[in-house]
C-alpha cells in the first residue's frame, strides 16, 4: 500500500469490525495484554470494548494500553475504542488495512 489511510477510511473499516477484546473486571490483566498484541500485530486496526466501569475508569484504562502497546486511537464511541498499530510486514490474508483496502 502506497499511502496511509486516512482517519475517515480508518473509521469506514473499523465500523464493519466486531471487537476482538473485551476489557471487563479484571481490567488489563497479562492475558489481555497479549492477546490485543497479538491482535495489532496480526490485524493493524481492531477495535476493543472496554467493559470497566465508569468514564473515568475507562478513560485510564485506554491510556494505559495505548501507552503500553504503541497503538493509536482512532476513534471512541461509548465503551468501543478503534486502535491502529502499524506493521512493517503485515500479512495481507490477516491485515484488515490490506484487505479492506487493497
């Protein structure tokens, strides 16, 4: 792919997603932070819902996982947060960038 995608065809793709994480009680446990690596890793977009309670709880919680994967947010709407992580070699049969776009 020649050139990124811009935040309007980010939002276009992330909307046809189903979240690949659920962020529930237990918050960010190690289990949950290796499966939305390996979710970025493999995917580049994916969309996460964050289950935890108040605005505020899931406002923290979103900051400590953007901070501690690298991602960006794309978009937030209620408890669903769209995050982007590029790959250096994504996997087209995986990547949702490559396949939606390509």
């Amino acid at each position: 792919m020649s050139q990124s995608p811009n935040p309007r065809q980010l939002r276009a793709i992330g909307h046809k997603l189903r979240p690949v994480v659920t962020i529930a009680g237990n918050g960010l446990s190690d289990a949950v932070r290796l499966e939305i690596e390996r979710a970025l890793d493999d995917h580049e977009l994916i969309k996460i819902k964050l289950a935890v309670g108040s605005r505020d709880t899931r406002d923290a919680v979103l900051d400590q996982l953007l901070e501690g994967t690298g991602a960006q947010l794309v978009q937030r709407i209620g408890n669903t947060a769209l995050l982007l992580r590029r790959n250096a070699q994504p996997d087209p049969r995986k990547s949702n960038l490559l396949r939606m776009l390509g």
